[in-house]
C-alpha cells in the first residue's frame, strides 16, 4: 500500500490519575489502560478536560473533538448530557468527547470566549471548526460535527 495510514489517536486525562495517555482508536477493543496506575480508560463517554489538560488532549487527538462546556447548576446541560452520552458511546472511536467544567476552568472559558452554557465546540486538528450554544438535540449534533473525513476538506450538508 502506498497510501499512508492516517494516524486516529486520541488523547485523554485518565479519570482517575489525571495522566495524559494516548491511545490508538482503531484498537478500543483492547481496553486501553492508563499507562501510570493501570486502570482503564473509558471512551465511551465524555472524558473530562481541564485547563492543565486541554492543549495535551487537542494536539494529541486526531479525531474530531467536541468540547461540552457546562456547569453543574444549569438546567439546559442537564438536558444536554443524556444526548452527549448517548453521542460519545455510538461514536467511539470516530469522535472524541470532552466536558469541561467552565466553573473549575475559567482560563479555558474565557480562552475560548465561552458565555452561554451550554456551548458545544468542535475541534478538527486542534482548531475549532463549529460551534454552538445552547442545548440542541442529537440531529444537530450530528450536523454540526459533521461526517468522518479523515482527510481532505471537511464535507458540509
Ligand atoms: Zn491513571
């Protein structure tokens, strides 16, 4: 094959530890483990992301990333994350999801001029390629993060 293979990494916070891991999405099945205390690393739902971790996770990922930014007090997030959840586990492995806690996290917030929770963002290559604020439902979701495209302009419907 002359093609050379994309890589489709992703990089997370262990949940537990806090240690950045990378891990290869096309072997998911395997149970990734973190490397430093050994437990495991679940991508089937929304992994939490900091202002220490954020730029680890963006650089290091390949794949689509959408960023939840919410808080623990607001009513429309809670509607929000049942949809999130439900997002992260049918595409695992094709998108990465990340909730921020823009209480805990005020440098990200205001980085990313976050004013309305919930404000979802999309991530392509450490960029942000869409944005949206407010609670929307899955259809949208989907629209908004767009088809896979490993490679080449991103599609648009
Ligand atoms: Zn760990």
């Amino acid at each position: 094959m002359s093609v050379t293979e994309v890589g489709k990494h992703a990089t997370v916070a262990c949940p537990f530890c806090a240690t950045l891991n990378r891990v290869d999405l096309t072997r998911i099945t395997d149970r990734p483990k973190c490397g430093h205390c050994g437990r495991p690393i679940l991508l089937d739902r929304p992994i939490a992301v900091t202002d220490a971790t954020l730029d680890g996770v963006l650089t290091g990922t390949d794949v689509p990333v959408v960023m939840d930014g919410y808080a623990d007090w607001c009513g429309p997030c809670k509607i929000m994350a049942p949809i999130l959840d439900d997002f992260a586990r049918q595409r695992q492995g094709d998108v990465l999801v990340v909730k921020l806690d823009t209480d805990r996290n005020p440098a990200t917030t205001r980085r990313f001029d976050i004013r309305a929770i919930p404000t979802l963002i999309v991530f392509r290559h450490g960029g942000e390629v869409a944005r949206r604020a407010g609670a929307i439902p899955r259809q949208e979701l989907d629209a908004l993060v767009g088809p896979i495209a490993p490679t080449g302009p991103i599609g648009r419907s």
